[in-house]
C-alpha cells in the first residue's frame, strides 16, 4: 500500500495491518511515520486519514528529528528554554558564556567537531551545576516524606527525560533536560520523586505530585514541546 501525500513529501512510512479498530498513527524517536490499520479498511480509507492528519505529522517529525548543528555566528542554541544566538569567536583561549541574547563562542579552530567539544564540555558543567541545585530544592520540599537523599544520576536516554528506581533510592535524568525551561526540570525531578512513594501512575501518586505541582497537567503537556534529540 503507498500513501501518495507521505510520498510527495518524501517521509518514510511503514504499514502494518492490526487487530485494533481505527487507523493509528504514531511518530517513532527518529521521525519515522508508523501506520496501524485495521484488516478491513480500504487503502483510500488510509489515505484520507493521512491527508487528513498531515500538518500534525509534518509538527511532529520537527520536534522529533534531530537538528544538524554547525554551530556557527548565527545559528540558535536553546539553553532552559530560551533561545540564544550563537556567536563563533577565533581566540586562543576557548570558553562559553551567556551574555543577554548571545552565546559566545570562543575557540582555537572553526573545525565543527572542536566547536562542539566545546560546548559539550560547558554543557556538562552546565547540567551537573543546574540539576544538583534544583535537586536539592526539590528534596527540601519533599524531605518530611522520603526517608533519605536520593542518588542522582544524569545520563543520556533515547525516549524519556527521566526515571526513578525506588528500591535503589536512586533518581536518573536525561542531560538533555538542560535544554528547558527550568519549571519544567523541576516537574520532572518532583515527578521521579514522587515515584519513590508511588511506583506507579495511580491516583494517589498524582494527588501527591500535584500537592507540589498543582498545574502537574499544564506541565506535563509543555513537556511535550520538546525534544530529547535537541543537539
């Protein structure tokens, strides 16, 4: 089966046919267009879903497709949630810093694998700094009802922004967190902490969560801008 608009576009597709009851639509990490369709349903039948849904399809792979940095003098850089402009200065001394609306640059080469070296190394600084410091307000909050200092770990996951594994008190979040706005790392360390009382998504788990995050719904659906494949 083809899907004429998916092909005019030149988005990578698969069909698959299922035992579910309506045509599904899904965007898997790297923007690939997943199609579940009924046994029973036609191929016009699908193309019209599609058509149909194209502009959500098109916003979806955006966020999901990883952006092919250059990293050079104008290019923009997201750092908690804000934009800034990245400007490449040539200088032997090599560092990152924030200025108003700009990022600056210094390095020693324009060779695009040393610049990104660069801001990794800042970035790591960046994210060990900024998550340690909302951590620690997030446990304050939280302290009269967990029985010890979670661990934290910071790694770099494929699907998630984070996870909690309560029988090893031990709290893990995606450095790419660092790319937004700080409320939104704040929901989501309260959200993995709160998993060390609530393993699981039941009611008493987000009257808990919502007792420190009231807006827990505004939050998690702001989550959704965003892109654990931002480089």
């Amino acid at each position: 089966m083809k899907i004429k608009i998916l092909d005019n576009h030149k988005i990578d597709y698969t069909i698959r046919r299922s035992k579910r009851n309506k045509i599904t639509i899904k965007i898997n990490p790297i923007g690939k267009v997943n199609i579940l369709v009924p046994r029973i349903v036609s191929a016009s039948d699908v193309n019209q879903v599609v058509e149909k849904n194209i502009d959500w399809i098109k916003k979806t792979r955006e966020k999901v497709i990883p952006l092919e940095r250059k990293f050079i003098t104008g290019e923009d850089y997201l750092f908690l949630g804000k934009k800034y402009q990245i400007e490449v200065i040539i200088s032997k001394y090599e560092k990152v810093y924030i200025m108003n609306d700009k990022l600056f640059l210094y390095t020693s080469s324009d060779d695009l694998n040393h610049k990104k070296r660069i801001i990794e190394n800042w970035i790591k600084d960046m994210v060990e700094m900024t998550f340690s410091e909302i951590f620690n307000k997030c446990f304050q909050e939280m302290e009269p009802y967990l029985k010890s200092y979670p661990k934290l770990l910071v790694k770099r996951y494929r699907s998630r922004w984070g996870c909690c594994y309560p029988t090893r008190n031990t709290i893990i979040l995606n450095d790419k967190l660092i790319h937004l706005p700080v409320y939104l790392i704040r929901y989501v360390i309260m959200h993995e902490m709160s998993h060390l009382l609530f393993p699981s998504h039941n009611q008493d788990f987000h009257r808990f969560l919502q007792s420190f995050i009231p807006n827990e719904l505004e939050c998690r659906r702001d989550l959704r801008k965003y892109s654990v494949y931002y480089e």
